[in-house]
C-alpha cells in the first residue's frame, strides 16, 4: 500500500526566517546613485503573491562581483504583492568568449506553490548596451519586454508575473 505526501514547495513559510532587517537594502540610503528597484509578484490568475521572496544578486557599478559591494539584496512580498529594493545601477559585465553583458540585476523568485525558485533577470529601459547582451538577444522579441525595468518616480518598476500570458521570462539554470 502507498501512502501520498504533499509535495514541497519553496513557501508560503518563507517570512519566518529568510528575511533580515537590511535584506532590501543592497546598498545605505545616501549612497551615490541609489534607486528603488519596485514591482509586484503575481500569479497566473493575476492576482498578487502576498508571501513570495524577491532576492536580487548583481555586480557594483564597475561591474564587478565581491570585494566590499555586498551585491545581494532580499524583501518579502506585502499584502499587495509589492518588494522593494534600494541598490545602484550595476556596470557592464564580462561574458565568455570576451563579449560584455549589459547592466542588469539577477533576481530569484521564491513562492508558494513552486517547486524551485525562478529565476529571470532585470535590464533597465534606459540602457543602449541592452541591444547588444547575448543573453536579452537570445529572448524572443516579443518577450523581452518582460524583463525590462522602467524608470519610475526614485527608480525603475519591475513587476514579475510567474505564469500567464504576460509571464515574466525564466532562465534554467
């Protein structure tokens, strides 16, 4: 006889201990060039994710990993589905092959319901280096656009929608 067990998902229990006081801030308030990253996480159906985890990971505004940039930023979703992160913009990255990335914010998606994070990535609207990223080249035109942050009010807006006609563009990794 076989006995069936719920399967495992990454939440909704992620806000017990995951999240710590300064997780949104990538970097201080009063840093040079700081902007709010800010959007909203919902669901196939459209409605809000109001227990997901937006991590983000990026380089310092050189372009760099490491060194005294801490780089990584974590904040729980509100009632409404709303994350915010205080960072800078990133610098261009090195690729294989000698080929640069443009600026861009890795982000992973913990949420109820999902077996394993998501993950995606952010380029800013702004960006003329957003043309020639091997990995934004590789989406489908019609889809980019999922991953495109645009300014908004002290930063850019980046809403991500895990399933759905407009959902967000995953990469495996």
């Amino acid at each position: 006889m076989t006995t069936e067990t719920p399967s495992q998902t990454v939440g909704p229990f992620l806000s017990i201990g995951l999240p710590w006081a300064d997780g949104p801030d990538v970097v201080a308030e009063g840093t040079h060039g700081e902007f709010w990253l800010r959007g909203v996480v919902r669901d196939g159906a459209g409605a809000v994710v109001p227990d997901a985890l937006v991590e983000t990971w990026q380089a310092d505004p050189e372009g760099q990993f490491g060194g005294t940039f801490r780089g990584f930023g974590r904040c729980p979703t509100d009632d409404e589905g709303r994350y915010g992160i205080r960072t800078v913009k990133p610098g261009v990255v090195a690729a294989p092959g000698g080929d640069t990335q443009a600026p861009h914010v890795d982000v992973s998606v913990f949420a109820r319901g999902l077996l394993n994070r998501v993950v995606t990535r952010v380029y800013f609207a702004d960006e003329p280096a957003n043309a020639t990223d091997p990995v934004l080249s590789g989406v489908p035109a019609d889809r980019r656009d999922t991953l495109i942050a645009v300014p908004d009010g002290d930063g850019y807006r980046f809403d991500i929608s895990l399933q759905g006609p407009h959902e967000t563009v995953f990469f495996e990794l």
